[in-house]
C-alpha cells in the first residue's frame, strides 16, 4: 500500500502550494465544462494581493503548475 504523502494527489497538492510560493491558498474549486475538460479554479489570499506583485505573476504560476502536473489551473483573487 502506498502512504499518503506519495499519492499523486497528495505530490500535485504539494506541488500547487509551491508554485504559489509566499502567498497562502485559501480555496479551491473545480469547474467541468459540457464538454468534460476540468479546469481548477485557486483562490489566493486577499491580503497578499498587493505583495511582490503577485497580480502580474498569476499568469506564470498558471503556466508553470500546467507544465508540472498537465492539469489547468486559474489562479485568481476571491471577489468580495
């Protein structure tokens, strides 16, 4: 039997809360489209939003969690 910490959904979870680097996650949602393609919807904490110009870099933490895991994933601040 395989621990926990070695699942695959458990390294991708690990590998999303790295790519986010000093901001913190504060939820997740996943979107299914008619179609069936999943899109992962992260919201990062609002008090981080004017910090080391994450705005700018949610982009790159897109591309780069896309590249790692070749999952979609959009990266976004929670709307109040």
């Amino acid at each position: 039997v395989r621990p926990r910490n070695r699942t695959l959904t458990s390294v991708q979870e690990s590998i999303l809360e790295d790519v986010v680097g000093p901001t913190e996650i504060v939820g997740k949602r996943t979107r299914i489209t008619v179609d069936g393609s999943k899109t992962m919807k992260v919201f990062l904490d609002p008090k981080d939003k004017d910090k080391e110009d994450i705005e700018a870099k949610l982009p790159a933490y897109s591309a780069v969690y896309r590249r790692l895991t070749n999952k979609e994933a959009v990266f976004m601040f929670p709307t109040a």
